[in-house]
C-alpha cells in the first residue's frame, strides 16, 4: 500500500493532476440542480461506453464489401462475448441519443440557453447532429440489406437538392453506384471523423460549463439581464452554492451506472440487434427502414405530398438547424420559468406528439410491401374448389399479398381484399389486374390465363356471405 502511495505521488508529483482536478471536482454549483440536470453526464456515460464498445468491436469488424457481412455474423455467434458486446453498442446508441434529446428539452424548457450560455446550446445542436451522424452510419456498418438500401435511399434524397444533390449523393455513395468504396467511407465518417469531431466540441461544452457555471433552476419572475447576470450568479454561488463533488456529483454517478446497468441488462437479455440478409442488388423485395430514432422521419417523408417531399427534403432540415441556432442569439435575455413562457411548453408537447405519432405510422409502415407476410392459411382460404386454392397460392407467389391483405394477412400499401368481390364485378378485376393502376403495376404480361384464371377464381370467393 505504502509503496502504491508513494507511485502515485511521484506520477502527481510530475503530472500535477491533483492540482488540475481538484478545482473542477469542488467548483460551486447552485444549490438546487438536482435530479433534472443528470441526463447531460449520463449522455457522456454513453458515449464512453459507445467509444469502448466500438473499440472492441473495431478489433474484429472487417471494413470491406467482402468480409464486412461475414465478420460481423462472426462476432454476433461465434465470438465470446460477441453478441452482448454489439447488444451494448446498439442500445448504448439508442440510450445515447434519447438522454441528448430530453437533456436538450429540459435546457429548452428551463431557457438555460440564455446568457451566458448561448455557446453551450449551440455546441449541444451540433452534438445532437453528430450523434444522429454515428448512428446513421453505423447502420450501413452491418452491410445488410437493410443497411445497405437505407444508405441507397439517403443519398436519392439528398441527390434533390438543388444544384449540389448530385454532389452530395455522390460524396455519400463514394462514386456513382453504392460498393466497396461507400462501405470504406461511412467506415471511416463512424470510426474516425465523427468520433474526433465528438471528443472536440463534447470538450468545449464541458469547458463551457465550467466557464460559465450550471445553469440555476428557473425562478418565475427573475428576468435574465446580461449587463447584470454575471455578478448576480457568482454572489448566489458565494452565499448558496455547494462543491460539484460530492455535493451533486452523486446524482451524476448514480444515474450515470443505472443507465449502463440497464443497457447491460437489455444487450445481455435480448442480445444483438438481428443482421438482415446479405445486400443482394437484385432483390427488389426489400423495405429498407432506419432504426428506431430516425423511423419517425422515415414516417414523415412517406406520408407527405410528392409535390412538397424535394421542397421538405432541402429546407426542412435546414429550417430546423437554422432555428435551433438562432435561438439563443435572438432569445438570449428575459424570462426563464416554463410557466411564464407557455408557447414553449407547447411547442415541446407539439414536437413529442408529432414525433411519436410519426414513430408509430413508420413502426407499421402501411405504404411500403410486407414481405415478412407468410401464404395465407387454410382456414382463410377455405373451402374453395381446385383453381380457387391454386389462386390463393398465387395470391402470394406472385406478390399480390405483399401490398394487399386478407383478413388481416398481407400487406396494407394496396385495397383491403378481403371481400373484394361485394364491390368488384368479374370484368373490373380483370382490368384492374391486367393493367395495375394506383401504385400498382400492371400484370397482364406477367401472368399466364391459366394463372389469372387461377386469382380470379380465388378472388370471385371473397365475399361477405362467404
């Protein structure tokens, strides 16, 4: 013991870490940040756990078209330790941008990004961004085909804008088609770039708070004056504030290790996220969707206008990102309370419920083919005679099922067919299967008489009177 003593105070001795820590550990704090200021050092927990997650995992991954899908089937079920180790990751993700998001509400709705901390709200935008950047890119890190598709639609998103969407799909993709060289450089956007952009501006918004202090809890009435603020906090800090450590810091810790006991938890019971089948380009049965944080902007872009979906595409994230930053410019004095500012909490219960709504539509994704929908069974079918039965199997072969359900099997993108036949004559079916028509392409070519007999027949069955 004696001996660990005197290391470690030659390494201090010659460091002088005591001396560096000692003032940012017992820095005063307002006395009555408490459990709502926890989710900003629970969000950097996540990102130390992510960074040693991604290590490890970077140890075995193989960054090329070749190898990519194989290795990470490897480290899912063969590896020791490999699926929770990648079960820690996604949900270490998952739980890295959900703390960002409720850390931001709580500044918003407190108006903590008013002077002095104009600088921590917008350095905490650009966190957000970069976190949503990790997680889109390690998306397309599973080369699967949902990964890969994702990507292949991100970039004919961004290939709308004007004069530069060319370029920007371009510099997505690496090149013209998706390969080798994208796979290379998402690689290389989640590993390297993004990574070395978090460590910077994470380092200037703890510096910030260190500068300018935690924000005190909001006080109706106590307007927030630039010329006077400064000399007001630092005598409150005099008279009420409380060293950092211990005072406050064990909310931080405590709900810090619950965090990443619970992702512990959630890696070790259900393990890795599934890996899709391998990217296949001439798959066309794919329905490719963002995890769980995008999927409500998935929703969005689904559900919008054609005529409106390039317009939104290029100024709706720009619109956002403009106004997040402006905010503390133009908003940067005055009232602090939520309760003498209602316009704000209705805008976070605005943007939560739009949000959820969207995140509910995209978790059903009624517009897109199910193609996880299995034949229809017997009981559905029913007693129906040879060419009927051979109909019904038809229904899914040919992938009329895909779009279009049946007592509740099938997809939802198409008309509900399940009495199809109380509402369409025998001649209307047959023009509409020949030549397609909404969102439905035509099958006249693609079938033979023998097999639109065999549909028809089926579909001359489902009525009400069944």
């Amino acid at each position: 013991m004696n001996k660990l003593k005197s290391l470690w105070h030659w390494f201090d001795d010659r460091t002088g870490l005591s001396d560096t820590i000692r003032p940012l550990a017992k820095h005063l704090v307002p006395p009555d940040s408490k459990w709502t200021y926890v989710f900003g050092s629970a969000t950097l927990f996540t990102f130390i756990l992510q960074v040693i997650t991604g290590v490890a995992l970077s140890l075995l991954y193989q960054p090329t078209s070749e190898t990519a899908y194989q290795s990470l089937k490897y480290i899912s079920t063969e590896a020791p330790l490999g699926s929770i180790l990648r079960g820690i990751h996604f949900f270490g993700a998952s739980a890295m941008i959900l703390l960002i998001g409720i850390h931001m509400i709580r500044v918003y709705l407190s108006a903590s990004y008013k002077y002095p901390r104009e600088m921590s709200w917008i350095s905490g935008v650009i966190l957000l961004g970069l976190t949503l950047g990790m997680g889109f890119t390690g998306q397309l890190l599973r080369w699967d085909s949902n990964g890969v598709w994702s990507a292949v639609v991100a970039a004919e998103q961004m290939g709308r804008v004007p004069i530069i969407g060319v370029w920007i799909a371009r510099f997505i993709l690496a090149g013209e088609t998706l390969g080798g060289a994208t796979l290379s450089r998402f690689f290389s956007f989640h590993v390297f770039l993004i990574p070395a952009l978090l460590f910077g501006i994470i380092g200037l918004h703890v510096f910030l708070v260190f500068r300018n202090g935690i924000s005190e809890p909001p006080e109706a009435g106590r307007l927030v004056k630039p010329d006077e603020y400064r000399t007001w906090y630092e005598k409150m800090l005099e008279k009420k504030g409380v060293p950092f450590w211990p005072d406050a810091a064990w909310r931080d810790m405590l709900f810090g290790l619950g965090v990443v006991i619970v992702i512990l938890i959630l890696a070790v019971v259900k393990g890795a996220p599934e890996i899709g089948a391998p990217p296949d380009p001439a798959n066309i049965h794919t329905n490719p969707r963002p995890d769980w944080y995008l999927l409500w902007y998935f929703a969005l872009f689904a559900l919008m206008p054609r005529s409106i979906e390039s317009v939104v595409i290029v100024f709706g994230p720009l619109l956002a990102i403009t106004v997040l930053i402006l905010l503390p410019i133009f908003f940067n004095r005055g009232e602090r309370h939520p309760m003498r500012r209602p316009w704000s909490i209705g805008i976070v219960l605005f943007i939560i419920t739009m949000i959820i709504t969207l995140w509910s539509e995209g978790a059903k994704s009624p517009w897109s083919p199910d193609f996880s929908t299995q034949p229809l069974p017997a009981k559905v079918v029913g007693q129906v005679n040879a060419d009927a039965r051979a109909g019904a199997g038809l229904f899914y072969d040919k992938g009329c099922q895909f779009c279009h359900s049946i007592e509740g099997h099938g997809g939802h993108r198409g008309p509900d067919l399940t009495y199809v036949a109380d509402r369409l004559t025998l001649d209307q079916m047959t023009i509409r299967i020949a030549n397609g028509g909404k969102n439905m392409p035509p099958f006249g070519e693609k079938l033979s008489e023998k097999e639109m007999n065999a549909i028809l027949s089926f579909l001359q069955t489902r009525t009400s009177g069944k």
